[in-house]
C-alpha cells in the first residue's frame, strides 16, 4: 500500500526490535524443541490474541482459573544519611493468599537494590536478569553500575515489550559516585528520579504517613519510624497487603537489612499512643 | 397456505429463538484437578499428591499421580492442565540430561528451582496452565520446598498446598506448624532467620500428610482415589500408596 510506506509508519514489533537491548529475544508460538532456550531467549505467544487479554478470556471456561501472584506496598525515601527502602511481604493470587512471606527487594549487589510490586513473576524474572546485566557490566568495565544506568536498563526492557501486559513497579535505589540515588520504573516504561516513591495498591495510604512525617535532616532512628508506620498503615488499610515489614537502609559502604517486624503486632503498638 | 409470519425457517418457532451473534470459543486449556502437597524437614523432604484424574463431571483415571521423580534428591509435583503438566516434565527432564553431559553432574534442587521459573516465564504470554512445588534435599541435606504459580513467581517454604485443594489444607497446615513452633518457642527456641524447617519427626510429618489429604478428599471432589507420598532422605526416595476414599 502505496501510503503505508510513504508515511514512514512502522509496525510497533519493528520499532520494538530495535529497542530491545539484547538483539536476541524472539516471539514465537511454541518453544524451540532443541535448544529449550538455552541459546536465545524466546517467549511463546498466543497466535491470533491479544496477548494482555489472553488469560481473562480463558478464565470461567470449564473450571480455569489462572491467577498469577500479585499486590503489594513498598516505599523509599532519600533523607541526609542515604536511602530506606521498605516493603511488605504479601503474594495474592486472585483472593487466595499465596504467600504471606514473599521477598520484595531483590539484593542486585551490595550498593543496589530494587523493590517488586505488581506481578511477581514479571518482578522477579526482569530483575533478575537486570542483576545479570549489572554484573557484566561490572566484569567489562571494571567499575559498578551507576543507579542511572541500572534504571535505564530496566526501563528499556520494559519498553521492549509495553502492550503485552507486563504488571511490575520497580524503585531501584543504590549509592554510586554521585551519592544516594532512587528511581522509580514501571511497565510501561516510566523512569522517574526522586527523593520519595511508594508503589503498589497500597502506595496512597503510605503516601499520607511518609508525606506528613518526612524531613531531609531526620535521624536513622526516625527515618526507621517512618518507613515502618508506613508499609504498617497501608497494610492495616489495604486488602492486598501484609505480612511483615521487610527494611533496608543503603548507606555510603552499602546497603544493611534494618528489621523484619509483624504489620498486626506494629498496629497495636502504634494504636496504643493514638488514644 | 402456510402463512409466513408463524414459520421463520425449517422447524424453527421464530419467536422463541435467540437470533443474535453467538460466539463459540476454543479454549486451549482444561482443568484435571488433583492436589499436592510438600513438606521440608530437618534432614528429609516429603512430596504428596492424590492420583485421581478428572475434567468436569468426570473421573478419567484413578491412578494418575503428580508426583515426578527429577533427581535422586528431588521430586516435583505438577496439577492443574494434564497436558501441560507432561510436556512441563519432559522438557525439565531434557533440561536436567543437557545440564548432566555439560557439566558433569547433577543439578542441585535450587538450581532446578531457579531453572523452572526460566522455563515456566519463556511462557510469560501463554502460560502453562500447572500449579508445580518442587520438593527435596539442597546442599547441606536439609529440606527444601519450592513453590511456582503458574509464570514463573517462586520462593522457598517450609510446606506448600498446591491444586484443587490447596485453600483447604494450607490453612490446616499454617494451624499444626505453628502450635508446633509455639510448643518450640517455649522451649526457647526462637528462629527468625534463614528457612525453618518442621520440627517434626520423619513418621509424624508422614501421619501429618495423611491425616490432611483424608480430610482434603473428604472435601473437595477433584482430590481422591489414592494418595502417593514419595519421602526424600539421603538415602534415596521412598514411595507409598494410601487408598483415599473413591466417591
């Protein structure tokens, strides 16, 4: 058609496979039977199908009922003696909790690290391969990721395959040359730098605790405070999460894991000195 | 005469038919049923499932059981899509065998772990429809349970209730472990970090599975016919059949 390529419109799977940072990764109906993956990275595709639809529609047919593990409450903050990271620990497929131990915060290296929410999988396997990518840029160039680059990364990544139906929120947080640094990285290929992010369904209530805390010049003690009462508020309010308060603090000579607390014992606590 | 307005076509009453678009779609999945169970030890790892197979109202079989053997030191157990449960385990068994004539030796339980969630998210846009827990011995000889859902999300647990039933018995499980671990407690043992482990004997974590999947077949009708309970010690695995009830 004469038009179509006078207008110099490209198809997004062409534009797609120029983005894509690793060249290789295909999408194909069904896995290639002899190498099983292990040579390029391939994704099996429905034929015909809308790809982010797909798995509703097969839902209620005959008794399917796919449902993949997702919800959460996590948040970061920078502050004067560096960056605290916290997340809950709650995996819920439909409205079964599939897990109430579920780790969040995947630990890249010991100055990085990146928070899940949203589809766990999606989390769990992109930033993976984002640790992956962060190692080898290490071992090529003989120094460490900066937070920057680390986050262009995943945000690329994500941008190669927005419209799928991908489902993850990602604050990368790390300490590189130019001190603290926290991004905020999304599906559809968002990538914000801040002082101050909270993801997942309960990120508006722990927006209200953290905001109305929050000073630069806190101490360690009170910024540990105000990230708990954060991730503990948005549990106490949000059906999609819980378990426990998982802290980390990344600081100049890297990150440490401040705590692992109960949400319903933290409740009390803190309902204790409302009345 | 026939008139034309009380005859809309061949036998058909045209007022009491939809005369709408129907649309019939091919569903690429099916549900079987079936429920599985793991459970970590101290120096031991029990992997369990019903055998009964079933799509609807209907029993295909009743000696199917979930559990497949990988290695000499793990076991996992798949339910949900029948089909996709066998072209699951054979491509984790080609898997295994490349790995094995690679590099010469057995791949360790978290490796397999680690390997599955690959497998399983290269199917991130059409999953495979099979809810798997990976049951067995890692490194130090301690057990290991690892549970999926269906793209590739995992975590390592102390005992995992997987398939038709598993909202039945993971509550049931999560009430004996802790009465277990608050009897613990007042021993003075306390473990917050790193994975913990049942401190259950060998034959009471075997009596527990059983007394489980008897209620869980009382229940819930895909769970039934038989149990099958494979138990990973060092020595090797050991498998038993239970009968269960078969209504």
């Amino acid at each position: 058609m004469a038009l179509f390529e006078v207008s110099g419109f490209k198809p997004y799977s062409e534009v797609r496979a120029q983005i894509l940072p690793f060249g290789q990764t295909r999408l194909v109906d069904r896995p290639n039977h002899y190498t099983f993956n292990t040579k390029t990275q391939e994704f099996a595709v429905p034929l015909g199908e809308d790809p982010s639809g797909f798995l509703k529609s097969c839902n209620h047919d005959g008794g399917v009922c796919i449902d993949l593990n997702h919800g959460t409450t996590t948040l970061a903050f920078k502050f004067r003696h560096g960056v605290i990271v916290a997340v809950d620990s709650r995996a819920s497929a439909g409205n079964y909790l599939a897990s109430k131990d579920a780790n969040k915060v995947i630990e890249i290296n010991s100055y990085l690290l990146g928070t899940m929410s949203g589809s766990a999988a999606d989390c769990q396997h992109w930033e993976r391969l984002l640790a992956k990518e962060c190692r080898l840029y290490r071992l090529r160039n003989g120094h460490r990721i900066s937070v920057a680059a680390a986050s262009k990364l995943l945000s690329n990544m994500m941008l190669g395959y927005r419209g799928m139906g991908l489902s993850m929120g990602s604050m990368i947080c790390g300490w590189d040359k130019q001190g603290p640094g926290l991004y905020y990285v999304d599906d559809n290929g968002t990538r914000f730098s801040g002082h101050m992010f909270s993801t997942g369904c309960g990120n508006s209530y722990a927006y209200g605790v953290v905001d109305s805390g929050y000073r630069e010049d806190m101490t360690v003690e009170e910024a540990y405070e105000l990230g708990r009462r954060g991730i503990v508020h948005a549990t106490h309010r949000d059906a999609y999460s819980g378990g426990v308060v998982n802290m980390y603090h990344m600081r100049e000579d890297g990150w440490i894991k401040v705590c692992k607390d109960d949400v319903s014992e933290l409740i009390h606590r803190y309902k204790e000195g409302m009345f | 005469m026939l008139s034309a307005q009380g005859f809309g076509g061949p036998g058909k009453m045209k007022e009491y038919h939809y005369a709408g678009a129907v649309e019939n779609r091919f569903s690429p999945y099916a549900f079987n049923g079936g429920t599985v169970l793991a459970v970590a030890g101290e120096d031991f790892a029990i992997v369990a499932s019903d055998t009964r197979l079933s799509e609807g109202y209907s029993i295909h079989s009743r000696d199917s059981p979930k559990c497949y053997k990988l290695t000499d030191t793990t076991v996992i157990g798949c339910s949900g899509f029948h089909g996709d449960c066998l072209t699951l385990t054979k491509i984790i068994d080609a898997r295994l065998k490349m790995y094995k004539h690679s590099n010469n030796k057995t791949m360790t339980s978290g490796a397999i772990a680690a390997m599955l969630s690959t497998i399983l998210y290269s199917r991130r846009f059409f999953p495979y429809y099979v809810y798997n827990i990976i049951g067995g011995l890692d490194e130090e000889g301690k057990g290991a349970v690892y549970s999926f859902d269906p793209v590739g999300s995992y975590q390592r647990d102390t005992y995992k209730a997987g398939g038709s039933a598993s909202a039945m018995l993971q509550p049931l499980l999560d009430n004996q472990s802790d009465s277990c671990q608050n009897a613990a407690s007042q021993i003075g043992f306390k473990n917050m970090e790193g994975v913990q482990h049942l401190p259950l004997t060998q034959e009471k974590a075997v009596q527990l599975v059983k007394d489980v999947f008897i209620s869980a077949a009382e229940r819930d009708v895909y769970t039934g016919d038989a149990l099958r309970v494979c138990v990973i010690t060092k020595d090797g695995i050991n498998e038993q059949t239970i009968p269960l009830r078969k209504d």
